[in-house]
C-alpha cells in the first residue's frame, strides 16, 4: 500500500512545472546575469512571490557536482590524518542470514592536544559512546584521536556497551602508538538502537582504516559516516591563520538539544580549550539546537572540535572573536545541510521569530512551526495553509505563555504579510503566490541538493526585541517508508 500511494506523490514531484520552478529557473537566471560557477556550484538569485528582498543560494546539477564542490574544500588542517574502512558482518540480533555493512572512520592528530571541546546529547538513554565521551570531558585529558562506526548506535544493547567501545578505543590507540592511550581517544557511534557492537569484526577491520590514513582530505570521513544520508555534508572557513573543516552526518531522529547527531569540526589553530568549549557550546545553541527533521532528539548525539595546535592563536580578543565567528559559519550552515538532507525531505522551512521576549520562546515558536505534522505536510503539498501556522504558534503560546499579549503578532510567508491584527491577509491571488514561493524552494530527490533555498516564515511576536531563525523539513511519504524500513 506505501509504494502504491507514494507513485501519484512522486508524479507531481517531478511534474515539469515543479522542475522548472525549481531547477531550471534559477541555471536561467545564473545565465541571465552571466555568472559563472564557483567551487560551491552555481550561484543563483531566487526571488520569492512577494518580492522582499533577494535569496542568494547554491545549486547543483548533478551528483558529481556537488561532490567535486566538497572535495575542493575539503583539505585537511595542518597536522591530521584521516582514514575509513568498511567491512560485512552479520548483527546477532538480526533475523539469521542477514548481512549488514559498517564503516568504521579513524582521524588522528600528529600529537596529543589540550584544545578540544565536545557536546553530547542529553537524551536519557544515551548510548554507550557518549557515557566514555562524558568520562573523557570530565577527565580533561588531551585528546588525538576520534574513532566512528555507523550502522550500530550501542545503545541500551544488552551487552556491556561502554567496555565495548572502549576496547575500540584501546584498539586505535595501540596500533598508533598514542602516547594518552584510549583515554586520549572518543569513540561515535551511529546507526540501529538496541543492537550491540561487533567488535571483534571491528576490530579485525581496524587496521584497513588505519593503513588507508592520509593528510589530504576529510571527504572520505563525510561519506563513510554516513547511514540514511543522501549525501555527505562538508563546510570549510578560514580563521587567524588556519582553518576549520567540519562534517556532519544525521538525515532522521533529529532534534537536536545539544549539538547535532554525528558532527566533527577540525582545526589547526590553537585555542585554549575553555574558550573552545564556550564558542562551541554557544554556536551549537544558535544552529543545532535551533534545527529539527522530526522532533526525535537522538540518544547519540555528538558534536567534537579538535584543533591539532598547529598553529598558533594571535593575541587579544580579537582573534578569538574571528575564530568564533568562522566556527558558528560552519555549524550554521551544517546545520542547514543536515535539515536540507533529512529523511525524505522536499523543503526546508526558515522560520524566522522576532519580537518575542526571550530567546527561549522565540526557539520554542519556531519548533512548534517547523514540528507541526499539519504544518509539514501542507509545505510538502506546496499548499500555503496559514491557519495550520497560526494554530501551532497559538498552541505553544498558550502552554509557553498563557498571557501573552498578541494584539501586535503578525507573520509573513515568502516576504509577503498574511496575518496581522489577529486576522489573515489573504485572497485567491495571495494563495497563488505563496504556493509559487513554496514550489520554487522544493528539492529534487536526488542524492544531491539541488539548491539551498527555502520556505521563508516569519512571525513576529510583537511583544519583545529577542529573535531565533529555526529551521526544519516537511513530511513526505518517503520520510514513512524509510524509517518503516529501517532495519529490515
């Protein structure tokens, strides 16, 4: 019955309006204002229904475009190696016969570091990895080495979860020789809940990742993280000297109240790690934790800075503050990426909340939008159903705060107002409008992101000066059968 009801859905995806809105539109307008490509794609105007200003974005024609973008960015910082190995193995808690592949990722830095910082996940039944990665934070020893699988997330599996990732982190750390041992390695873990570690097939794949090491790219660690995801995810930024590289990986069970799912942001600048902790604890609220696919936060969330103290920091504040803001561009627009890539995702909604009296309701509205089934499924069917937008802000507001003075709330599709004063803004020419703004920002589904635009929302509160952009995905039926699927 899914596959049968998924083909009309699927029909009017990739119906030709929809791709020239979507696609073929903005590469006309790339022509039309003689641009040309640059190492991110092609970049593109694309203007909403009401035109309130200019969206600028990328886009992408085909797969191999897109991968030639990051691996052109994806250079490593001075002082790390890389390396990925995968591997079949059969899951003891699966049904008999079945075969299942894992990758298992090993970076390393060329000594010991002090210039580390993490945030994990406060989901209650955390996985094992992040019950040793907390050990780790309370512990402060320096750190140099990261060692991830996907396919199995280790958690709650009936074995001894934590025992088993450490021997992983005692394996990595006596094939290199690394002077902390495994207490200067943090293991991640991806994937199924429930079922263990394998960890003497693990273990007998080890030494691929470790020979395949090398200095020139972390692409080969944004593919090999990955399990759901479409396509890997890369961002690169230039700071005092050096650079930071970061991928990510996570496509479902995402809302974040923490960091991300899987994220790893390398430098070579040397920052003291109290002052990286605080930039990152700071840029993880403003981007992760203000982004979600389907409300699920994840029991293994992991989001690590390791910097290989190559180079060293500029005196004065002003060089933390260039760090900080290179740092927050590249989980922002990680974050983008991983909402742009979740599970059966067509759009990606940008709500953008002002007005509101602290930072805190301003998030909470903007995930009440962007969490709302009757608001993603009306964006996945390009139907610009403002009442459902209406209905989930007053429905947070009235649990958040009962008495709230709205009189002055107004809010905004594509640049264009449709409610204000307590009362909508729309006709048929309207409609026709905003469903043309929410046409013109839907994805292919492809293993690529076709361009990074949005649904534009904004709300404003009325009542305050703090404001918070969240963003989230629509509800496909794809979104169903993938996690329907899962593990079968």
């Amino acid at each position: 019955v899914l596959r049968a009801s998924r083909r009309p859905y699927r029909h009017r995806e990739r119906t030709a309006a929809v791709l020239m809105l979507a696609v073929v539109l903005p590469h006309i307008a790339l022509v039309a204002m003689l641009i040309g490509s640059n190492p991110f794609g092609h970049v593109l105007e694309a203007r909403g229904a009401a035109r309130a200003g200019t969206v600028v974005g990328r886009a992408y024609s085909s797969e191999g475009e897109y991968e030639a973008a990051l691996s052109a960015e994806s250079g490593l910082p001075e002082g790390f190696r890389v390396g990925t190995t995968g591997f079949l193995f059969s899951p003891i808690e699966a049904a008999k016969g079945t075969t299942a592949k894992m990758n298992i990722t090993v970076i390393v830095a060329d000594k010991p570091s002090s210039s580390w910082a993490a945030v994990l996940t406060r989901n209650a039944f955390c996985g094992a990895p992040i019950k040793v990665g907390r050990a780790r934070i309370a512990a402060g020893a320096p750190l140099q080495a990261l060692v991830i699988n996907n396919k199995i997330s280790n958690v709650c599996s009936g074995r001894d979860g934590v025992t088993d990732s450490e021997e992983l982190c005692a394996a990595v750390a006596t094939a290199l020789g690394l002077p902390g041992g495994a207490q200067s390695v943090i293991p991640a873990s991806t994937g199924v809940i429930g079922w263990s570690l394998p960890v003497g097939p693990m273990a007998e794949a080890l030494p691929a990742a470790l020979a395949s090491l090398q200095r020139e790219t972390l692409f080969p660690a944004a593919r090999a993280i990955m399990t759901t995801d479409r396509y890997p995810k890369l961002r690169r930024a230039s700071a005092c000297g050096g650079s930071i590289v970061g991928i990510a990986k996570g496509a479902g069970m995402i809302e974040p109240n923490m960091a991300t799912m899987l994220c790893f942001i390398l430098t070579d600048v040397d920052v003291p790690r109290a002052e990286l902790q605080r930039i990152l604890s700071g840029a993880a609220d403003r981007s992760f934790n203000c982004m979600s696919i389907d409300g699920d936060q994840s029991t293994s969330d992991t989001l690590v800075v390791l910097s290989s103290q190559a180079k060293v920091l500029p005196a004065g504040d002003a060089a933390l503050d260039e760090f900080g803001a290179a740092l927050r561009s590249v989980c922002s627009e990680l974050a983008a990426d991983v909402a742009r890539n979740g599970e059966g995702t067509t759009h990606v909604m940008r709500i953008a909340v002002k007005g509101a009296p602290t930072f805190d309701l301003a998030r909470g509205v903007g995930k009440a939008v962007v969490n709302s089934p009757l608001v993603k499924t009306a964006i996945a069917g390009n139907d610009p159903n403002i009442g459902r937008i209406v209905g989930a802000v007053g429905s947070f507001l009235g649990k958040a705060a009962p008495g709230l003075d709205l009189s002055k709330c107004a809010m905004s599709i594509g640049g264009e107002e449709v409610f204000a004063a307590g009362a909508f803004r729309l006709s048929p020419k309207t409609e026709a409008s905003l469903s043309a703004h929410i046409k013109a920002a839907q994805q292919q589904a492809v293993k690529y992101p076709t361009h990074d635009g949005y649904v534009e929302v904004e709300i404003d509160l009325g009542v305050g000066s703090e404001e918070c952009t969240v963003l989230g995905s629509d509800l496909t039926s794809d979104y169903v059968e993938i996690n329907a699927d899962y593990r079968s």
